[in-house]
C-alpha cells in the first residue's frame, strides 16, 4: 500500500512539473501565407521552429499560421511591427515601397539561383546596406525565390512580342514594370489567389519560379512555360522586436544563434529542390518549356530587362536613395556567393 501511495505521488509530481514546465514555456505566433502542407512550411519553418524548442529546452514554442490565417499576405509584415503576430514571414514587395532598396535583389541578373540570391539578399542586410528598411522589427533571416520566368495558359512565349496585351500576374511592382516593358498588361495579387484568378479567366498566365508553380499548383492550369529569368522574389523572416525584448537573455540568445546566414542559406536550399521538382512536374505533364538562359545577352529580350534595371535604379535615384551604391554592393555578394552546381 505504502509503494502504491509513493507512485501516485510520483506521477503526481511529474504531472505537476510537466504542467508547469508547459506554463512557463513562452508560444510565438508565426504568420506567413505559404499553405500549410508545402514544404516551405514543413521543411523550412516547422524545422526552424523545432530547432528553436529543442535549444531553449522547450521554453521557446513557435506556433505557425500558415496560409494567411493570422494576418494577410500583403498585412503580415505591418502585424509582427504592430505585435499582432510575434513573426511574420511574407514577400517584401507584398508593400509596395517600403523596401526599395532590398528589392534591388529582385532585378534581373543578379542571382541565378534561391541559394545565391538568399546570400545576396543577407549579405546586403548583413552589412547594413539595408537596416533603415526595417527598423520597426527585428529581422531573423532573409531569403529569396529562385529567378521567376513565364507561365501561360495556352499562348506559346517564344518572344517578347508574344506577350503583348497578355494579362500576366506579376508578384511586385518590379517585376511588373518589366513586365509591362515587355508588353504584358501586369495584374497584382497575392500568390494563394492566383489558382482562382486563372480558372476564372481573371488573368492568362502569371510570372512565377518553378517552386510557386509546384507550391500553389499552378501546373495544373498552365500549359506553356518560358524559362526568362527576368526577377526573383525577396523574402524576410522577422520578429515583432516587443516579443523580443520580453523574452529572457536565454531566449534571445537562442534566436540570435539561429538568425542570419545559416537559415538564410537553408531557406535558398529548400527553394532550389522546388524548382528543380516543380520544373520535373511540368515536364512530366507533357508541357512546352522555352529555355532562356541568359536574357540580359539575348537580342530579344536583353532591351525590357535592361530598361527595367536602369529605370528601377533611376527612380531610387529621384527619391534621394542610394539605388547604384547597392545595386553595385549586391552584384559584388553575388560574386562572393557560391551558386552550387547542378
């Protein structure tokens, strides 16, 4: 009898410590708009969530909301500076203009690949070409697509002049001014829309890297898809700083060792494996693909890109920024950072 009482006191005691342990544990809310079952979600964010638990001894717990459920795609970023969500990861041009100067990243040229152009873009953050861009959050690590090309319906892209009067979802403002040069009539909206936009006949095809068309299933609905690497899309993963500063040195020391280059790099490695399968799928299906390989030395299409970069850097020029200074500091990082080979 007197074993029985001891045991039921002891699993009592656990009871209580773990009770108590799951109290004292602090939950994160995580919003982005990336649908719950795709491996952005699952291979990215969930394995940098389980990451941060597991350092902090289980004191840190990330709770995710995916697919826009905490806060919109174009509202993610303005909710973890308000605090609504404590993270947020969300596409920088979803807010048209406020980070001109991180979107030099997006510019045709300047990486050829998801792991390259997350260099890019962290490097730049890194060395604080970019800080005044987010000064109300506190950034954890900054990613981009792999180079978007063109996908259509039923129209065949082989030239610029193909695309004339087309209605082509562009993702931001930059990608869309080029666009727009090569003759496309550019329609934005949020990435989870597109699938309904063009089973509506909203739009004939959008711009997009081969990840997105595996993500969002949009090989489905596109039959055509030219391979112009005329932008990539940038990404930030960052932190309401009032969660920050509530958090314990402890805690704050563990997402500090798990912010920047490391994840930067992992999120480009995830994006990369995408594009090679979401290429692979359209492939399978039967699908026409058109190879661009090197636009900007192309007969064709080197002119609307080109006009793109000058009149995109012109115009960070006119609102007194420093457009040339880090167009010139991120082609340099992409030099200094290693495209892997295939």
């Amino acid at each position: 009898m007197k074993t029985h009482v001891t045991a039921c006191l002891l699993a009592a005691s656990v009871a209580g410590l773990t009770a108590a342990s799951a109290e004292a544990a602090t939950t994160l809310r995580m919003a982005h708009f990336w649908p719950g079952a795709s491996a952005i979600n699952q291979d990215l964010f969930k394995d940098w969530a389980q990451t941060i638990e597991e350092a902090s001894d289980g004191e840190l717990r990330i709770e995710m909301y995916p697919s826009g459920t905490l806060a919109k795609p174009d509202g993610i970023y303005e909710a973890a500076a308000n605090g609504i969500a404590d993270i947020g990861a969300t596409a920088q041009g979803y807010t048209a203009g406020r980070f001109p100067l991180s979107q030099i990243v997006e510019l045709p040229g300047v990486a050829t690949n998801a792991t390259q152009g997350a260099c890019v873009l962290q490097t730049l953050y890194d060395d604080g070409h970019l800080d005044a861009e987010y000064e109300d959050t506190r950034p954890l690590f900054m990613f981009t697509t792999g180079p978007g090309g063109i996908h259509t319906i039923d129209t065949d892209v082989q030239l610029p002049a193909d695309l004339e009067g087309l209605r082509i979802r562009r993702p931001t403002s930059v990608a869309g001014d080029i666009l727009e040069n090569m003759g496309a009539s550019p329609v934005g909206m949020p990435a989870p829309d597109i699938y309904t936009a063009m089973q509506r006949g909203v739009i004939d095809g959008l711009s997009f890297p081969w990840e997105g068309m595996k993500v969002f299933r949009l090989n489905e609905l596109t039959e055509h898809h030219t391979e112009v690497p005329f932008y990539s899309l940038i990404f930030v993963a960052t932190m309401s700083q009032r969660t920050y500063d509530r958090l314990s040195p402890e805690q704050q020391a563990v997402i500090d060792d798990n912010s920047g280059m490391q994840w930067a790099e992992n999120a480009g490695a995830v994006f990369d494996r995408l594009d090679r399968e979401g290429k692979q799928e359209a492939a399978e299906a039967g699908h026409t693909i058109r190879e661009i390989a090197d636009p900007l030395q192309d007969a064709d299409w080197q002119k609307p890109l080109q006009d793109g970069i000058d009149g995109y850097l012109a115009g960070l020029e006119e609102r007194g920024l420093p457009g040339r200074e880090v167009y010139e500091a991120a082609l340099a990082a992409s030099e200094s950072c290693a495209a892997p080979q295939e």
